[in-house]
C-alpha cells in the first residue's frame, strides 16, 4: 500500500469519527451539566474541550438522543474508565449481582500485634 493511500484512508477514518462525534458530543453538553461524572471537575468554555462523551456500555455507535448511553468524563477519568475496561475484557473479573466489582477483604496486618509480640 503506498503512503499516500494510507494516508487517504487515516484521514477519511478521522473524518469520519469527527462528524459523527459531533452529532452526539453536542447533544450530550447540551443535556448533561459541563461536569464530569467521576471526579466532579467543572469545565467551562475556556476548558470544554477537555470533556470527553463516554460511551457506557462501550458501543460508539449506540446513541440513542435521550442520551442514556453517555456520561460525561474530564480526559483523565475517561482514559481511566478505558484502562479498567480493557484489563476486564484481557483479564476478566468477578462482578457482584449489582453489578459492582467484589470489595477486597484480605488485611495483610490483621495478626500484625501477634507477629511482633517478643516470647
């Protein structure tokens, strides 16, 4: 494949992604307070662009217009949300009935006051 074809084909793919961003990113900042739903940083005008639309269940082709598909997530809780995601899908992991990953209980320094006291 030449370099100009691939190019060709990036840049179609990116505008692709960019209009149909906007059709769902625009209705999302017009629904959902400019907040993000994980740390509960504001943004305003000066800093919107650092508010990214999550998809929930992951499926960016799934936009329903009442917006029940998205959350707004600042950059940081976003790329955090992604990481966790792609280690559950590489590495699986047990959910509770409520849907919620299982609490740890192991304490490493429950027996710690026996294992120091001197005999």
């Amino acid at each position: 494949m030449s370099d100009n074809k691939a190019y060709h084909i990036v840049a179609e793919a990116r505008r692709y992604k960019e209009e149909r961003e906007k059709g769902y990113r625009e209705q999302a900042l017009k629904l959902y307070p400019w907040i993000c739903g994980r740390c509960s940083r504001e943004f305003d005008h000066k800093n919107l662009r650092e508010l990214t639309v999550h998809h929930v269940n992951h499926d960016h082709d799934h936009n329903p217009p009442d917006g029940s598909n998205w959350e707004l997530l600042c950059l940081y809780c976003h790329d955090n949300e992604h990481q966790r995601y792609e280690e559950h899908v590489r590495y699986g992991g047990k959910a509770t009935s409520d849907g919620k990953a299982p609490v740890a209980t192991f304490n490493p320094f429950a027996d710690l006051k026996n294992l120091m006291k001197k005999d």
